[in-house]
C-alpha cells in the first residue's frame, strides 16, 4: 500500500527566499570583486547583504498578471479618448504646453530611470537589490512607453509633439531635468539609489506626479491622467526601495552614515532646482489651477518630508540645510521662472503667454507676501506691451549655473535686487552656481561638473548650429539656426500661444464640436 506523503506547501517568505537568494551562487573563477567592480568604490560598507528585506516579495509571473491588467485597462482608456476627440474636452489648447514639458522634460527621464535601475541592479553583489532594482527598471520602461503613447494623440492636431528624444538632448531648459539624470547616472549605485530611489521618488514624485496628474484631471486630460494612476500605483513600491536601500546602509555601518547625508543633501537640492519648471506648470500653465506650488510645496515636502526626516533622524541623518532656502525661494520659484521662460519663449518647446486679470488675482491671493508686491507690475507691463504689438522676446543668452544649469536669474532668497550666483575657482578658470546649494556640490565634485554640457555654452562655441553651417555669411541668424538644430519651427512651436495655430485651431474645432457653423 502506498504511503500519502501530504505535501508541504511553502510559505510566501520561503517560496520567495527559493526563487531569490536562493538563486543567487558565488563566482568560483572569478573574484567577486571583479565582478562587482563599482559596490566598493563609493566608500559604502556592506557586511551582510541578506539583511536586505525586499517588502514586496514580488516575483515576476505576479508581477505580469497585475501589469498586464493594468495596460489593458490603460489602453482601453487612451482608444476611448482618442475615438471620442477627447482632446476637445480639454479645458482650453494653453493646456497642452504643460503636456508638452511633460513629454520633453519628463518621459526621457524615465527611460534613464529603467538603464539606470538595470545597471544598479547589475552592479549590487545584493541578491535583495538586485532583484528589487529588476522591478523597477522594468516599470520604468512602461512607465516612458505608456507616458509616450498617451500623448502621442495629441501630436496629430497640435505643436511640438513631433520630437522630444532629440530636444530633450538640445534644448536649453530641457538640460535642467536631463543633467539631474546625467549626474545620478555616471554616479557609483549606492549614490544612483539615493538620487534617483530616494530623493526623486520618496521626497520628489509627489511633488511632481501628484500636481501633474491633477491637473490633468481638472482640465479635462482623460489619458494624462489615467497613465499618472497606471504609473503612480508603481510608486509605492518605488518609494518603499529607496527608503528601503538609505536604511540598509545606514544600518551596515556607521562610517556610511556622513556619505549618504552629503548625497541626500546634494541630493534634495538638486531636486528643488528641477521642479522650478513644475512651479510654473502649477502656477501659470494650468487653466483650471489645483492649488499653488507655494501650497505643494508646504504639503508634500514640509510636511511629509518633515516626517520621513523625523523617522531618519535615530540614523543621525538631518535635513539638508539647503531647504531652509527653499522655504523662502517657495514664494518666488515659480513667478521667476515663468519669467525666464516667458522672455525666452522664442526658443522654447511650448507656448508662453501672461495671465488674465483673474489669474493675477488668484495669484495675489496664493502669495499675498510676494505677488502683488514684486511680480503684478511686470506681469502687467509685458502684456500691455504684447497687445500693442510688442512682445518681448530676449535675444540674449543667459548664464546658466554649472551644477543645476538654470539660468540666473533667480534671486537672493533675502535681496530681491541681487541675482543670486556664487564663483568657485578651479584649475585657473572660473565656475559660476545659483546658490549655496549648488556650489557646495560643485565644490565637491569639480572634475565631474566641469564637463558639464551647457547649453548655452555651447551655442557660444558653435556647437549647436546643422551641419555645415557657415556663420560668417551676411546676415546670419544664430537664433533661427539653433532653433533649426532643436527641430523647432518658429511660430509654430514656440513664442505666444495667443495667436498660435495650436490656439486657432483648438478654438475652430471646438466650435465645430459644440455648435453648427
Ligand atoms: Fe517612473
Ligand atoms: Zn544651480
């Protein structure tokens, strides 16, 4: 008679033991320091790498099931608005500049997000990371291909869709966003984790994500915010592996508690730079606002980022001092930038335009300390000058700060007369930064920020002009070139949306949608 041997059936913790570290082998012909090259180089003690918990214990066959599930319901949504003209139930065609940052300045990023994480999960002798790191880059990839085709639509009826790969790598303000990315990735994977897992994802994401896809919701863009909700519920798990990673190595070893605070610093910093662009999205390109950057910024960074500062601080880990400044820069980061862009609006991606006498007033009311008192009279002037025919475009090149490359035109946080910028000196020559912030960073890394590719620079030394061309010839026009060389057609992609085709046809096909002609 046979015996019936019942069969033990695993646990979820040991069957996800099995299928990780359980096949994780050591390398026998090699050294696992030739194998893992870049695990040491940054100073960062490791004694036992099984102490790395991964909270989510997903494996991969789960995690295709809920994915795919997700797709399916994203891609029935995105038909659906594209069948029905969805894109004429937008609030109104000013819109679609913030989209169109969206997919220059963000969408690139998160493809470097999946080479970034494939490569730290390379280089982790971790069984944990590794794995975790798999997932992300994974997400990451879907992440930048359903961002891409939810707002592919757009690019039939409206400007500046047609190539954001190739601006992402040219055009100016594009370089703030894109040298965060740079940076974080020819940095060692410990410091990758914490830019990018850590302070993009935990302290950032929400200041960028959440206003994003509200205001998507509140002016009518049906796919922007169904991919924001298909890519947020991944965030989670984001946030969860960064924090997860800072935890680790604080607990290894005390020595790595002063290297992660300067990147966490260095960090944070970098951050607050690039979202002055989602600033003035909030603000100024919104029809239909969600709520100031003045309020996100109290929300979603001092106060949750104040927790999460209270939950490290048992580490020794403290607040980056840098965001004292960015408590104060709140009430000017997006009226400066908006200017910035406004006044270079000839050789942007996007439309810019001034607000109406009721966004002025709602501007007031969001920032009763700043707004009336520095920003209403410029404001008013610009515009009084577009409608008799004067719009201002500025025909010069900014500096541009070496470590976070906006343009400086910032000001002192304590002096609004006074451009905020500092100078290092190094190797005889002559660095220009924003802030404290960024100088500290450049000052400690210099042999790497001096690489840096700057985009104004380098429209200096000719380096952003087509092939073959001759800027000797009578009448050369830099601008039209260099626009040339972004794949921008003037008047068309760029300068003010108030006579733009995007805003003639918008309000025409409206029109047609809701009444008979
Ligand atoms: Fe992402
Ligand atoms: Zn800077």
């Amino acid at each position: 008679m046979d015996m019936q041997v019942k069969k033990k059936k695993l646990g979820l913790k040991e069957k996800y033991a099995h299928m990780t570290r359980g096949l994780d082998w050591q390398p026998s012909y090699q050294t696992k320091e030739a194998v893992f090259p870049y695990a040491t180089y940054e100073g960062i003690k490791v004694h036992d790498w099984d102490k790395w918990e991964d909270p989510f214990r997903l494996t991969m066959d789960a995690y295709w099931k809920y994915q795919a599930e997700k797709e399916r319901k994203l891609y029935a949504v995105l038909d659906a608005f594209a069948q029905n003209n969805g894109h004429l139930g937008l609030t109104d065609a000013r819109y679609l500049n913030a989209v169109k940052l969206f997919l220059t300045g963000i969408s690139p990023l998160e493809y470097m997000a999946h080479r970034g994480f494939a490569t730290a999960g390379r280089n982790f002798p971790g069984v944990g990371p590794r794995v975790a790191c798999l997932m992300q880059a994974v997400d990451e990839i879907r992440h930048s291909q359903t961002q891409i085709h939810a707002i592919s639509n757009y690019n039939k009826y409206y400007n500046g869709f047609h190539d954001f790969k190739h601006m992402l790598e040219r055009v100016w303000y594009l370089s703030v966003p894109k040298s965060f990315f740079d940076d974080a990735f020819s940095a060692g994977p410990f410091e990758w984790m914490v830019a990018i897992g850590f302070s993009f994802e935990y302290v950032l994401t929400n200041l960028l994500f959440v206003p994003f896809m509200s205001g998507a919701a509140y002016n009518g863009d049906m796919a922007t915010v169904t991919f924001g909700f298909s890519a947020q519920s991944d965030e989670a798990r984001h946030m969860t592996l960064g924090l997860e990673c800072i935890k680790f190595m604080l607990e290894q070893d005390p020595d790595n508690v002063p290297i992660v605070q300067k990147w966490i610093d260095k960090w944070a910093w970098r951050g607050v730079r690039v979202l002055s662009l989602v600033s003035m999205m909030m603000d100024y390109m919104l029809p239909k606002r969600v709520m100031s950057w003045k309020e996100a910024w109290e929300i979603y960074f001092e106060q949750n980022g104040g927790a999460l500062f209270n939950d490290l601080a048992r580490y020794g880990i403290k607040m980056p001092e840098c965001l004292s400044r960015a408590s104060i820069d709140k009430e000017h980061a997006s009226h400066q930038t908006w200017s910035i862009l406004y006044q270079y609006g000839g050789a942007a991606a996007f439309h810019t335009f001034m607000p109406s006498d009721e966004e002025m007033d709602w501007l007031s009311a969001k920032y009763p300390n700043t707004f009336d008192k520095y920003y209403r009279e410029r404001f008013t002037y610009w515009r009084e000058q577009e409608q008799k025919g004067n719009r201002f475009y500025n025909n010069t090149l900014p500096m541009l700060c070496q470590v976070c490359q906006v343009p400086m035109a910032v000001t002192e946080p304590d002096n609004m007369l006074q451009i905020s910028y500092r100078e290092s000196d190094y190797k005889g020559e002559k660095y220009h930064t924003c802030s404290d912030g960024c100088k500290q960073i450049f000052d400690d890394e210099p042999e790497k920020y001096i690489q840096a590719w700057l985009p104004v620079h380098q429209i200096y030394m000719g380096n952003c002009f087509p092939e073959g061309t001759d800027p000797t010839v009578e009448g050369f026009d830099p601008l039209a070139k260099v626009l040339e060389w972004y794949h921008l057609v003037p008047g068309k992609d760029n300068m003010d949306y108030n006579g733009s085709e995007d805003q003639k046809n918008f309000n025409a096909w409206r029109g047609l949608a809701t009444k008979n002609d």
